[in-house]
C-alpha cells in the first residue's frame, strides 16, 4: 500500500523506542486487510508527552500506543479514559474521535491471554509475584486480581509505588521483597531490568525450581538473563512476545474498527525480533 495523502498514521510514544517490534506487527496487519494506514515509531521523552499527546490532534494521527515511561504519567494528560483504564490506573493505547484523545489499557488482557497460552495457566488461584510498580505492573496486578488469583506480591525498589498498587488491588495484594519468590506459582518481570546486555534483577537460580513458572514482559532480548536463569533450574519460562501480540491485536481493533489477523501478525512479530523484518 503506497503512502498518500490519505494513509491513516498510528503509532507508538516510548522513551527508549528503537527497540519496538509493534511497527512490524501492525503494518503486515494493514497490509494483509488492504488498509491504507502507517505505524511509526516516535521516540518521546517524558517532558515532551503533554505536547506530543497534543500533536496528535494538530498532525490528524489515528492514534499511538505508549510504552515506559508514559503508561501513568499520560493519565492526566488525555481527555476520556474507559472503566479499564479506571481501574489499572496507567493507559498503554490511545485513539481519538471528534478531537477528543481516549485511553484504554490493552495490556492486561493480554498479559492473561499470553499466560493462557503460553503455560496453559488460569490466574484464578495462583500465587503470582510481580517485580516492578510501572504501568504495565499495575494492570497485570488488577488482571491477576480481578480473575481471582490467591495471592498478588508487588516487589519493587521504591516500596512506595509498590503500596500504591496494592491500594489500587485489595486485600489479596501485598508490597513483598523477592523472599516471597519460592511461595509464588507465577513471577512475572514488568520492570525494563533485562532490555540491555549486562541487566540483572540479581535473582539467583536457587529460588526457582521446576513448579514456578516465569514470564518477562521484555521481548527483546528473546532471552532475558533472568529466564536463562530460571529455565535453567527446572522453571518453565516465556518472554513478552505473547503479550505484545495481544494486546496489540485490541489496540488494532481499538484504532480500525478491524478483527485483527493474528497469524500475519504474530510471523510478523518474530521475524522482526528474529532480526529477519
């Protein structure tokens, strides 16, 4: 599909950016349904979200997806938000109608759609630990929460981010250190510790063993040190190629109006972060 003056333009904000596989996924999506639209890439600091949010208006974009650090601090910023974004507290997808910028959070049925279908895991009652307090940590909270997991442990460096999570959960949840680890049946990484060669969360393979199962929101790498480290000691792992796949299939739907062709974009999705798109 050429680029005329009436490709539809969507994208995502993120700081860092350069490493997003959604631009592959989304435009073989429009490509395969013959849709005239355009996914990019913009990288956006912090400073510059409110006026960039704007842009979208003044530029006629579609829409975007926000990535960290945007997913709470563009709450404030947009002028509708859905009873999903309510509840998490942090908007990953944004659209926009009679001028009017709209959050939804896509992220956390797609956190649960990929734990389905990557361990066959219900969250109804599993112990789930979660390491980080950032947006993409508050709606797989409220997911594991409102699908009934037993137990919800928020651990994360600054203890206060944490206990807002916990606030915004219930009773089920509680602010934990990574001692909680060998009580948990799920731990899930939603912090960026693992983006770069050399990250480390510091957990050693001690703590895992063949009962846990370990799922990163990280991509990219495919194999982050802290899967190595678990799958190593018997746990089953999975990286956040699911999750990206879900929850951009709804922001897909969200922005066109379109069922999302999931097979093309999930190829799509791993060529790109095969190296191979």
């Amino acid at each position: 599909m050429g680029i005329d003056g009436t490709t539809k333009i969507v994208g995502i904000f993120g700081a860092p950016v350069a490493h997003t596989a959604s631009p592959a996924m989304h435009n073989a999506a429009f490509a395969a349904l013959g849709l005239n639209w355009l996914y990019l890439p913009f990288h956006v600091e912090p400073s510059h979200l409110r006026a960039a949010l704007d842009g979208i208006r003044c530029l006629g974009l579609a829409g975007v997806n926000l990535t960290v650090p945007h997913k709470v601090l563009a709450l404030a910023m947009l002028d509708d938000v859905d009873d999903e974004v309510r509840r998490i507290g942090a908007v990953n997808t944004v659209s926009i109608a009679d001028g009017r910028l709209r959050g939804h959070n896509t992220d956390a049925a797609g956190f649960s759609t990929a734990i389905q279908e990557e361990f066959g895991l219900s969250l109804r009652g599993t112990r789930v630990l979660i390491l980080g307090a950032g947006g993409a940590a508050r709606a797989i909270a409220v997911r594991c929460a409102g699908e009934g997991a037993a137990a919800i442990w928020i651990a994360n460096r600054t203890p206060a981010n944490a206990e807002s999570i916990v606030r915004a959960v219930g009773d089920r949840a509680h602010v934990a250190s990574l001692r909680s680890l060998p009580e948990a049946d799920l731990v899930v990484n939603a912090t960026s510790v693992g983006l770069h060669e050399g990250d480390s969360l510091g957990l050693p393979a001690k703590f895992f063993s063949a009962r846990h199962c370990v799922f990163d929101t990280i991509y990219r790498p495919a194999e982050t040190e802290l899967l190595r480290t678990a799958r190593q000691a018997g746990a089953r792992v999975a990286n956040g190629t699911g999750m990206l796949l879900h929850q951009g299939a709804r922001a897909f739907e969200i922005w066109t109006g379109e069922k999302a062709p999931l097979s093309v974009m999930r190829d799509a999705l791993q060529a790109a972060i095969e190296g191979n798109a």
